[in-house]
C-alpha cells in the first residue's frame, strides 16, 4: 500500500511539474515580440519591397505572426520564385528569397523580362538588370503577359541557347545581343560586338556554343570582328565563315 501511495505522489508531483514547464514556456512564447526582420537572398528586388509584403510590425508577438500568409504574401511578387519564412529566437524573423533571374528582353510593345523557365516578368528598374540579350521575332498570336509563362518551342529553343552560353562562360554569354526567331525556322543570333549574324539553327546548343567560343576567342578576336559578313554554326563539324574583302569569301573552319 505504501508503495502503491509513493507511485501515486510521484505521478502526480510529475504532472504538476510538467505543467508547470508548459505553462513557463507558454509565458516565454508569449512574452516574445519581433524587433527585427531579416531578409536575404534579395539581388533585385529591394529589401523594403520585400518588409512591404510580409506586413509584419516591430513588437508583433513572434507567436502571433502566420508565417505561411507571410510567404504566400511575399511570393506574390513577380520576380520572388521561393520564400522561407523562419522565426529566430528571441526576436528576429528571417525572410529568405530565391529571386527569379532575367536572362532576355522581349518587346511587346513594352519591355519585359524572361527567365529561364520561360516566365514573364515585368520591367523594373535594378542595378542588376542590364546588357540582356533581346529575343525577337515573338509570334504575333502570342501575349506575353506579366506572370504567365511562355511554352511556344521558339522561345524555348531560344532560352535554351541563352541559358547554355551562360554556362560556357559570362563573356559567351554577353557576345549575344539578339536571338532572332524566324517561325518555326533556323534561329540567327547577333553579337554584341558588330551585330554580326550567326546563323544558330536549332538544337545541340552546347556543343555548338563551345565551337564558337574557341572560333571567336582564337580567331576572330586576333583579325577583328569587322571583318566578318556572318559565322555558320549549323552544321555538327565545322563553322563556315564568310569574310569581308579582302579576306576572302567564304572558309570552311574544321571541328576543333
């Protein structure tokens, strides 16, 4: 019996003790209120934007805050693909962003940005917005609306091209100053450097990039692009050139 009344003291002096702690942590989570917002991540879009969206004042209870309605109210920006929403004890909330990075220009009228993924987004004045190549020769049936996302195999095949010259290296990347769609047909590009066309066809973009990397830093850059008339690309083996007099006219460059 005695035994029997020490488990039931013991029992219950742990129940009162855990309640207790449950209570304590209950006044902490209370007590805590937000003093700072944090927000990282962010290249283009500015931070205030950001605290705009997420409508959390300073001495919000941190326990108070819905960090889902925050994200979904941070998300809703164009240029954000991806927010996190974290509280940090004692004070801090921490917003952190995965941006959607422009990598053309279409003209629809008036500029708009594309990213990777084929999504419109809408001009905007940044720092880090310059110097993107222009993809032109959208098709007429085609609205490019802010937030939608292009799907037409053109424009695709255009940010296909777009993306691998960003991973050949920045200088590829940046000799590109037009994609020119052409209706379901070969796709010519110009250069930055001399609007020069290079006749890009579709497909195998890759490799076809790496070609005319080697091509324009090992031969082009030594005789300058002044004198080039256009560079072929299409073919899986060699760069046909076609030089400006008295260079020649046509030469046919083998695979390197």
């Amino acid at each position: 019996m005695k035994t029997t009344k020490k488990l039931t003291f013991g029992f219950i002096s742990l129940l009162l003790l855990g309640g207790f702690l449950v209570a304590g942590a209950n006044f902490w989570k209370s007590s805590l209120t937000v003093h700072r917002v944090l927000v990282q991540g962010n290249t283009v879009v500015q931070a205030n934007e950001i605290l705009q969206l997420a409508h959390i004042a300073d001495g919000s209870r941190m326990y108070d805050l819905d960090l889902m309605k925050i994200q979904k109210d941070v998300i809703s920006h164009y240029f954000i693909k991806e927010v996190v929403v974290e509280r940090d004890l004692p004070s801090t909330i921490r917003i952190t962003i995965t941006e959607r990075t422009p990598i053309a220009m279409i003209n629809a009228g008036e500029l708009r940005y594309l990213d990777p993924e084929g999504v419109v987004l809408p001009h905007s004045v940044s720092s880090e917005l310059f110097d993107l190549p222009l993809i032109s020769g959208i098709p007429s049936d085609i609205a490019p609306k802010v937030g939608a996302t292009l799907t037409h195999s053109d424009i695709w095949e255009a940010l296909t091209i777009l993306s691998s010259a960003r991973l050949v290296n920045k200088e590829m990347f940046h000799l590109i100053s037009e994609v020119r769609l052409r209706n379901g047909g070969d796709i010519v590009l110009y250069t930055a450097d001399g609007g020069i066309p290079i006749l890009f066809g579709r497909g195998h973009a890759a490799s076809k990039l790496v070609r005319l990397e080697t091509f324009w830093s090992e031969i082009v850059q030594g005789r300058g692009p002044h004198f080039l008339q256009y560079i072929d690309i299409r073919f899986d083996d060699q760069i046909v050139v076609r030089w400006k007099q008295p260079q020649g006219k046509s030469t046919l460059l083998p695979r390197s």
